[in-house]
C-alpha cells in the first residue's frame, strides 16, 4: 500500500474511531455557576479533554447562549423551553413537559451515537420509540421527588408549597421511565443506594466540578463565607438560619454570596452588625471568597443528591464546618466540623478562626478527593459505559 493510500486508510480508521455522545443538558451549563450545570459543564469539558466530540443540547430560558460551550463541545444547539401555567395541569411534571422537543428528536435521530440525558428533568424524550436501539445514559442529580419534596417544606409561600409539592408526587410517578436507560449515573453513593433499589443499571460517578487538585491557602483569613442562588428556598433557609441562630452575637464577620436574596434575609442582614450581603457577583469572586475565607458555614436542610458547593470549599478553601444533612450520604463527614445545632456550629467557628488548615487533615483531604473525585478518571468511566 502507498504511502498516501495507507495515510487516507488510516485517518478513515481513525474517523470510525471517534466516539461521539449527545448531551441534553436541563439549561444551559455554562456559565457554571450553580449546583446542577456545574457537573454538566465540567463532565462535558472532561469528556472532551479525554477525546470524545460532545454534541451539547441546552434548554434555553432566562440564560444567554454561551459561546465558551463551542471551545470544547463538537457542536451546540439551542432548544427554547415551553413555559406557561397552561403546563401545571399535564399529568407530567412542569420540570420535564416544558422540555419536549421535537427538533432535539429529530437532530438527535439523524446519527446513532449515545445520549446522556441531564436528569429526569430531560427525560420526556427517553422512552420515544422512534430511539429505541439507541444506548441512552441518564445522569441522575438527586433523587429527585424527595428533593421536591424537600424544596415544598422550605418554601415561604402557599403558592410555591403547593407548586413544589405536586411536581414531587408527578416525579415519583414518572420515575419508572429510567428502567428505558441503558445505564443510571448516580451523583452520590445515597443515591445509588435508592436507585439499586428500583432498578438493575446504576454506576455510581461522582459529581464533576471546578477543580482536580486540592489547594489550599496558607494563612488565617479573617471571615467566614456562605454561598448559594439564594432564590432557592433551601438555600435562602440556610442563610437565614446562619444570620438568626448562628452569627447571632458571634463576633465573627460572616459575608454571604448569591443572587435573589428574599427580602426577608436582606432584611435579617440589615439588623445585623457582623453580616454582608453580596449579591450578583460572578464565579471567580465567589471562587476568591471561598478561598480566602477562613471558615467556609454550610448549612443545608435537605440531604439530597452532593452539594457541588461543599466540593469546591474542600477542594479550595480551608475549613468547613456544616451539618450533617451537607454531608450525609456523600462519605465526605470526615472531612468537615460537623455539628446539627447552632451552638455547636459556633464553638467549632471560632476554634476554626484560630487555627490554619494543613498537618494530617490537608493530607486526608488529598488523598480521598483527589482519588474520588478526579474528572478525568470519572470521565474515563462514562466513555467505556460508552463502548
């Protein structure tokens, strides 16, 4: 064989070789600023990094087409998502009618490469006829009808109880639909625990996220953080449960990040001496003020699915204190001060502020994250469930 015959041989072997994977992703990942298109946009990136050509489908409401998406994806589409209050009365969940598209079907049936669906949310389409044959994966980020659940306790309005509470019981019914999955990837080992017990096709992978090595500062900062998108009831509970019970008379600067603060947190904000509130910044400040913070709070009332927030304080900051519903289930308590009340939290604060993060817990911190939590290798794991 030619030398120019063999080369055009080879490159078409090497062509056949490619493994693609559609991605349909619930919004669009990125920026990653937030819990769920954190382990979207970092698997789709160490996907990519590994040599697999995503194709990435987006749900597209209230964020902006993202051209960084194109940097590392094969290709990007854009689908928008169906809203309107005429969707609460489907006997579908409103979190998985509104995301039907029949140009995702008809883009996602013009090859035969494999699809990951983003959660239940994205998987209206994962029962379609028109894909069977087609080795399907579903991403699952909580178990998602107790986290619902969870969200209709936190709520503050009867609206939003009733809303939360519905979508949990049309979720719980919907959910035999994974049994169509070639394969559930399951965010925590919790998680994995409940799906094993439904069905027979759970990996756990663990969450994808900013960061593979652990690097923590040197130094004593001099404040304690606690971020979240503070217009989701949990997390709005937990800040508030920072600014009333917590830091209530601790002489300890505690400065709190997100955006949509109620106007009952601000107002709890305003009344106290020793609180700020940030809002509205962007990714790299939070990344900074988790850093240099000396004590990152994170309290949490709903042990659902794995806190992408708490793996980026143990991968960049120094101290975590939390409670155990942060941690439960995710194998990551050891880690972390853990306390379940506010005197406890407090004691553990200001023995934190005093001491730096390193000796034998750095090292412990190294040696569980970075074997667990590693994108590439758990990225590895995805492409040969791919094969």
């Amino acid at each position: 064989m030619g030398k120019e015959k063999k080369r055009r041989y080879l490159g078409s072997f090497d062509r056949l070789a490619d493994q693609h994977l559609h991605i349909v992703s619930f919004d669009v990942p990125a920026p990653p600023d937030y819990g769920g298109v954190i382990d979207v946009y970092y698997k789709a990136r160490a996907l990519a990094e590994i040599g697999v050509k995503v194709h990435m489908h987006c749900f597209h409401y209230g964020r902006s087409k993202a051209k960084e998406l194109e940097s590392f994806c094969h290709k990007v589409y854009y689908y928008p998502r169906k809203l309107g209050k005429l969707q609460l009365l489907n006997s579908l969940p409103y979190v998985v009618v509104s995301r039907r598209s029949e140009d995702l079907v008809d883009r996602l049936m013009q090859d035969a490469h494999p699809i990951l669906f983003e959660g239940l949310h994205c998987c209206f389409h994962l029962g379609d006829p028109r894909l069977h044959g087609r080795k399907r994966l579903v991403r699952s980020h909580n178990v998602e009808h107790d986290y619902y659940a969870a969200l209709a306790k936190a709520a503050s309005s009867a609206f939003r109880r009733t809303y939360f509470l519905n979508e949990a019981r049309k979720l719980q019914r919907f959910e035999p639909v994974l049994s169509e999955a070639d394969r559930i990837l399951a965010i925590s080992p919790k998680d994995q625990e409940y799906f094993d017990g439904h069905f027979h096709h759970v990996t756990h992978v663990p969450a994808f996220h900013a960061v593979d090595k652990v690097n923590v500062p040197d130094g004593i900062g001099d404040y304690a953080f606690y971020h979240g998108a503070l217009g989701v009831p949990e997390n709005d509970q937990a800040a508030l449960y920072l600014v009333n019970k917590v830091f209530n008379g601790l002489d300890v600067e505690l400065i709190i990040a997100g955006s949509d603060a109620s106007s009952e947190l601000r107002r709890a904000v305003g009344k106290a001496s020793n609180v700020e509130l940030r809002e509205d910044i962007g990714t790299e400040a939070i990344h900074r003020l988790v850093r240099e913070a000396q004590v990152n709070v994170l309290p949490t009332f709903q042990s659902t699915g794995i806190k992408l927030k708490l793996l980026l304080c143990l991968f960049t900051g120094r101290h975590v204190v939390c409670n155990g519903p942060m941690v439960e289930g995710s194998g990551l308590a050891e880690l972390c001060h853990v306390h379940n009340d506010p005197r406890g939290m407090q004691l553990s604060i200001l023995s934190c502020m005093a001491s730096p993060a390193n000796g034998q817990a750095l090292e412990k911190r190294v040696s569980i994250l970075e074997e667990r939590f590693s994108n590439k290798r758990n990225a590895q794991v995805i492409l040969d469930l791919l094969k």
